[in-house]
C-alpha cells in the first residue's frame, strides 16, 4: 500500500472569524455606551471605521490566503502525479524486465546438467550472474521508485568506491578486465560521478564492439586533473560482428566531462580502441 507523501493542503481562512470576532467586540463595546455619555458622540463613528477597515481586511487576506492555497495546491498536485508516474514506471519495469530476467536465470540454471564444453560452461555461468545481479539492481531501483517519499530524498550518487563493482559487472559480460586506481587525494563528488560514468560508458562501448576482450582501466591525477584511461585489446574473437548502440552514450559523456572544465577524446590505438577523460578537479 502507498502512503501519500504530502498530505492534500487545506484551504482555511481565519480571517473571517477574526473579523466577526472584531465586529462583535465593537457591537457590545457601544452597546455599553449610554446616550448621555460624553464618548456617545465620538464612540459611533468610530466602531464604525474600525468595523469597516476590518471587513476590508477580511475581503483582502480572504483573498490572499486562497490565492496561497491554490498555489500549494497546485504543486501538490503536480506531486501526486510524479508519483503515480513513478508508480507506473515501477509496475512497467516489474511486468516486463524483472519477468525476463526472471526466464533467463531459470533458464541457464536448468542447463547445468546437460553435457557441454568447459566454454559453454563458463558462458552459462556468467549469463546466470549476469541476470541475478541485474534482477538484485531491478528491484532496488523499483524500491526507490516505490518509495513516495524518493521525490524529497537526494539519491545515493555513485563514488570512487563504486569502480570496483562497475569493473567487475562488465567481467559478467565477458572482459577481462584490470582496473588500476593510484591515488588520487581529495576528489569532489562530481568529478568521481563523471569518472563512474566515463568508465561505464568505455565498458560498455568495448563490449559491444570488441566483445571478449582485454580491457585496461586506470584512474590517476596529472596535477588538477583527474585522468581516467580505458584501452581495449580490440576483438579477440575471429568474425566478431559489433553492436553498435544509438550513439548517445559519449555524446552524453562528453557534454558531463565538458561541463566540468575537461576534455574527452577517442581514439583507435593500434587493434583496440582508448577512451581518455580528463576531468578538471577544483578540489585538488
């Protein structure tokens, strides 16, 4: 069951029972005065005046407070609708990915005790790794999108300490890869997002294009640069046919390196292929 984040604003006004309240006072106050009484002559117009001024105090922060409801409102409303989309995205994801890794997992697990080849083997094993571990990141990303208060949280961004993993995900899919961090002092927390995301990308692009293949990354500091280099080996396998994405992917990377103060080339070298980024860091 989903709880709702903010609950709906309410639309009260207390300027009207202020003003009645007023009113009253002012009523009772010259009821109190006799006719002979010295005030009985500047009294009157008086409660008059102040009864007037407050009516028209009422009318304008009547008006002003439903004006302020509106707008409270109108972004709660804008805000229940992100989280039903969020919802939807959720459920989409949930019917359809999760279901298919689901098919894949049980599926290569079901193979084990058919007669095959040592390669065979470790493929279906890294196939199997590779859907649990994508099925594990499915359901904490439908977790956060669940979650109704995800919208008001910071999301956890990706550090230094994430390379690890990154590097080892891209194994699952058949690199071999080395991955060598000398040390770099004190990074901000953007530049070490922009270094996750280059060596995502670089992974990514060497797997399709280069398929099972050496990859070397290494992340260093060149004075108030931090560099991160990723080589691939080219394709090791006779007949490999590339995958070539949509080609948004160092578009992108390029625009967040650029963004930083650094610079993002790509290049062939020799039988492979060398992604550098240098990322300007102000905190060095």
């Amino acid at each position: 069951m989903v709880v709702n984040a903010h609950p709906r604003p309410t639309g009260r006004s207390r300027a009207v029972p202020v003003a009645a309240a007023v009113i009253s006072v002012l009523a009772m106050a010259m009821c109190t005065v006799g006719a002979q009484s010295p005030l009985s002559v500047v009294l009157p117009p008086l409660i008059v005046g102040t009864a007037v001024a407050t009516a028209v105090w009422a009318v304008w922060r009547s008006r002003a407070d439903r004006i302020a409801y509106e707008s409270r409102l109108t972004a709660w409303a804008a805000s229940e609708a992100v989280l039903a989309e969020r919802l939807r995205i959720a459920h989409d994801l949930h019917d359809i990915v999760s279901h298919g890794l689901g098919l894949i997992t049980v599926r290569a697990a079901a193979t084990r005790h058919l007669p095959k080849s040592a390669e065979v083997e470790a493929a279906l094993t890294d196939i199997e790794d590779a859907s649990r571990h994508a099925t594990t990141e499915l359901r904490r990303m439908l977790t956060v999108l669940r979650e109704p208060s995800a919208a008001s949280r910071r999301a956890p961004v990706e550090n230094l300490d994430d390379l690890p993993g990154i590097v080892h995900g891209a194994s699952l899919a058949g690199l071999r890869t080395r991955l060598a961090v000398e040390p770099l002092g004190p990074v901000s927390q953007g530049v070490q997002v922009a270094v996750c995301k280059t060596v995502r990308e670089a992974l990514s692009n060497a797997a399709r294009y280069a398929g099972p293949t050496d990859v070397r990354v290494r992340v260093h500091r060149d004075e108030t640069y931090v560099v991160v280099t990723v080589m691939d080996s080219g394709p090791s396998v006779d007949g490999w046919r590339a995958s070539p994405g949509a080609g948004h992917g160092l578009t992108g990377l390029r625009e967040r390196v650029g963004s930083l103060g650094g610079t993002l080339s790509a290049e062939h070298v020799e039988t492979g292929f060398r992604l550098t980024a240098r990322i300007r860091d102000d905190a060095a």
